[in-house]
C-alpha cells in the first residue's frame, strides 16, 4: 500500500487547506493537490492526498471513503501510478509510392 491517496467527488469549491484538515484529523499529511483545469482554472473535482505513512493512509481510507463533503460523496482510495501513453510513432511511415521520391511539378 502506498500512502499517496486518490480523492474523488470534491466539491468543486473545495480548498486545498480543506483537504489538509479533512485528512489531518487521520494522520500526518504530507502533501495535497487538488487537480484544476489548465485553461479555466476551476477544480475537475478530484485531487491527491500523500500521508506521511501507509497506516494513517489506511486510517483516511478507512474513515472517509463514502463520507460526504460539500454535498458530494468522497471517493477515497489508494493512488494508482500515472500512466503514459508511450512512444507515440504518430503515423508518418510510407513514402506516397513513388519510393520516397517527391515530384516537383
């Protein structure tokens, strides 16, 4: 288990310093980003808690998930590592089948 948690269904007013006191009160917490739109700049309503071990991290689990906050029921688990679409090629091959070759007129 790892003690940087997923929260999800925040209120899209909720306050980082929120989610600090919200988690505070099951441990030590060691870090919060609540995850906002880059172009709008409002809360997607989900954000990330890091406890500062994987036993306060299962006491936020155990005590928050399905609470409510703001109206909204919070979704509390264990972070999921962030996975990259890799490598990418993008579909440049081929070479207009005349091999590669581009006529100027």
């Amino acid at each position: 288990m790892g003690s940087k948690l997923y929260v999800g269904g925040l209120p899209y007013a909720a306050t980082e310093q929120q989610l600090n006191d919200t988690f505070g009160a099951h441990g030590t917490v060691a870090s919060v980003k609540i995850i906002v739109d880059k172009f709008t700049g409002q809360s997607r309503g989900f954000g990330f808690v890091e406890m500062s071990s994987d036993a306060e991290a299962q006491a936020a689990i155990t005590a928050l998930h399905g609470t409510e906050m703001g109206g909204r029921t919070l979704t509390v688990n264990e972070a999921k590592p962030m996975e990259r679409s890799g490598g990418g090629g993008g579909g440049f091959g081929g070479g207009g089948g005349r091999g590669g070759k581009r006529d100027r007129w």
